[in-house]
C-alpha cells in the first residue's frame, strides 16, 4: 500500500491533477480580476463534459498569474472533473489581428 502526502496552498488544484483527472480545455474572457482574493471572474466558453458556458469567479494554480492578466484578456487554461473552482495554465490569448 502507498500512501501520498500532498502539501500545497493552492486548494484541490494537485490533487486533482494526481488523482488522474480528466483535463479539459477550458477558454473565455476575463471580466474581472481580484488581487486581493486572487481570484478571476471569468466569462466561459462551453466546455463539453465539465460545465455549460457561463459566468464564474475561479481561484489560479498559480498566485503569479494574476498579475499576468487584465480585464478583457481571452483566456486558455486547463480545468480538471470535478474541480469547478481552479483554473490551471492560465495562458492569455494573443489577439488576432484585423485584415
């Protein structure tokens, strides 16, 4: 028998990783970011098989994250089954570029 001890201050976001998790894409666009409670509200896209589109504040994986981001950034990340709070990989979107 193995037991594993994980330790970390960022809520469920490594166990959900480690307990073999489904990883869906998740996308959308930022409405708001919390410094203080480290938090985004986040405009998401449908993500097939996690959650439907709609309007949620997300807690990050990593603190430092949320002083790479801005209001109106579109967003990629990584999101986990049964994880509805943390988003992971938090990566901004470049954008396109008009004709």
């Amino acid at each position: 028998m193995q037991v594993e001890i994980v330790l970390a201050d960022h809520g469920a976001a490594p166990l959900a990783q480690q307990a073999g998790k489904k990883e869906h894409t998740f996308r959308g666009k930022i409405e708001k970011v919390d410094e203080k409670a480290k938090t985004l509200t986040v405009n998401g896209e449908n993500v097939e098989g996690w959650m439907p589109a709609m309007t949620m504040t997300y807690a990050l994986d990593k603190e430092e994250t949320i002083k790479k981001v801005k209001v109106g950034d579109q967003i990629t990340a990584k999101v986990y089954d049964g994880d509805f709070k943390v988003l992971h990989d938090v990566e901004v979107v470049p954008p396109k570029e008009k004709k």
